[in-house]
C-alpha cells in the first residue's frame, strides 16, 4: 500500500516533467508461491499516501502517519488492514482506528515480540519530530505511548534533516549531513540509537538510549558568534592589572610569539605553518578561549574540542 509515481505522461508539462503523484489507495495482495498480485480498492482508504510507518503481525498489518502529496498534510492517520485466507478468494477488510499519530519517514524497530519503537521522521516539512513513541500489540489491540526523549545531542536537534534504517534489535541507524560552514568538515556524522528495556515488571517498563558517533559530537557544531572570541596579544599580557591592551610592533614582524601561536596544552596541535580555519569565523586567526583554571590561561578553542 501507498507510494508515489511519476504523473502519466499525457498529463506532464516541461516544467513538470519530473512531477510525482501518491498512487491510488490501493492495497496489493501478493502471492509469493503463484506469482500474482491482487489490487484491492477499500471505502476506508480514500487517498494516496507516502512515507508512512508500516507493522505486520499475523494477518493484520497497522499502517501510522504518512504524508499525501496532494493536501500536503502528515494526517495522524491509524489503520489496521486484515488479511484472510479462507479456500477461495482473499478476503482483505480495512477498519479506521483512533489514537494515531501524525509523522512521515518515521523508523521502526522491534524491542520485542509485540512491542516496536518509532523513531524519527518529520511533523512539518522542515521539522524533525523528536519524539520517540512505543507500538504495543497484544491481543488484536494497539496501544501508542510518548516514551522518554532521547538526550539528542546539539548536532541533531540543530540538523534539518535526518536519516536512518532499523539495525534489528531494538537499534536505530541516524545520519545527519555535516556542517558546510565550517572549513574542515565531514561529510556526514553518524549515531546510533539503542531503546533497551529494562527488566522491570510489566507495568513499569523503561527504555533507555544511547547514542555514540564515529566523530567528536562537539566538532559539528559551530560556534555562534557571541560565544567564540579572536585575540591578537601576547599570551603573557592578559592579567587583571593592564587596563588596556597594548600593541606591540615587534609581534606584527614575528607572529610566532604572539598569543595565538602559542602551545595552549599538552595536546596542542595548532602551527603556524599549517594551521587552517576551523571554526565559520575564523579568519586568519585561531579562536582562543580564557581558561579560569589555576592562574588562567588561554587556549585555543580548537584544542578545547569545543
């Protein structure tokens, strides 16, 4: 059921060449050992539809969500299609339930026998939908529930745009693209969501999530400009007794003893000889920070892995 397809060609345009349209409301019976299909047309299915969640159990199949292309609207849509096999024809009945849920491009992933968790997808067209919901099946009932949100990192919540897959279980694949404003950056960044359950008792189920990314989550997140400072002199000349900060002729002429060459830590790796922007604002300068700790001291924030 659902998808899309391009519009018939006696109806396309030039500028609409490319145009698509949901397919029809129909449901496909598939016959695997045969090799035919059936199209089935339900008084309850009235429009075409894309992009929505799909759980089989047994001979019943529930279908959340979804987007039509034509109203361009995420309807909280909840149905459960069932499929019987009596000697003869198939006979496929449709029922509208209540309690759906309103996204697109959603993942699905089992925890368990007859419970799922949905995650992702999207609420409006350039908005992420953050909550994450558990699907309980049991007894030819569905229940839908708000389970606790994710500690999303600042990359995800700040993305437009995601993407993923089921892992199998209980484990969500989530890619985000990188971030283009930096100099040095990757092209996309990667996580993995784990919903676990807990071995609690039945009424008190807890799923908890993690998330680990193949790069550090903070380098993919840009400075905003009120958070990230450019200083021109010497390391040594930032104290609490200088009113004003002086120039210095001789640093212009040698820029290797200025405060923004300096080895701020053990760790650093910032050369004048190399070094590239790393951060959007940067312009010929690493971004230093005043580290308060001990005497205070300043650093550079790429260092900092901030």
């Amino acid at each position: 059921f659902g998808g899309r397809s391009y519009m018939p060609s006696n109806q396309r345009t030039t500028e609409k060449w490319n145009s698509v349209a949901d397919c029809l409301p129909h449901v496909f019976l598939v016959d695997f050992e045969f090799g035919c299909a059936t199209s089935y047309i339900l008084p309850e299915l009235q429009d075409g539809l894309s992009f929505h969640v799909s759980i089989a159990k047994s001979d019943t199949i529930y279908i959340l969500g979804g987007h039509s292309l034509a109203n361009n609207i995420r309807p909280t849509n909840l149905y459960r299609i069932k499929v019987d096999l009596p000697l003869g024809s198939p006979a496929v009945s449709c029922t509208v339930l209540p309690g759906g849920i309103s996204v697109s491009s959603a993942i699905l992933t089992q925890t368990n026998n007859d419970e799922f968790v949905i995650v992702g997808g999207y609420q409006l067209e350039n908005q992420k939908r953050m909550v994450c919901n558990i699907v309980s099946l049991e007894d030819n009932n569905i229940e839908i529930r708000e389970m606790e949100t994710p500690d999303w990192t600042p990359d995800i919540k700040h993305s437009k745009i995601w993407f993923g897959s089921n892992m199998g279980n209980g484990t969500v694949f989530l890619g985000i693209p990188g971030d283009n404003k930096q100099a040095v950056s990757e092209a996309f960044y990667f996580y993995t969501l784990k919903c676990s359950e807990d071995d609690v008792t039945e009424d008190h189920k807890t799923f908890t999530n993690s998330q680990a990314s193949t790069e550090d989550p903070g380098d993919s997140t840009p400075f905003e400009d009120s958070e990230e400072f450019c200083f021109s002199a010497e390391a040594n000349s930032f104290d609490g007794d200088d009113e004003f900060d002086t120039y210095n002729e001789d640093d212009e002429e040698d820029e290797s003893v200025t405060g923004y060459w300096i080895t701020c830590c053990p760790t650093c790796d910032v050369d004048i000889n190399t070094w590239v922007p790393f951060y959007s604002t940067e312009l010929n300068k690493p971004a230093m920070i005043y580290c308060s700790h001990g005497d205070g001291h300043w650093v550079h924030a790429q260092c900092m892995g901030l």
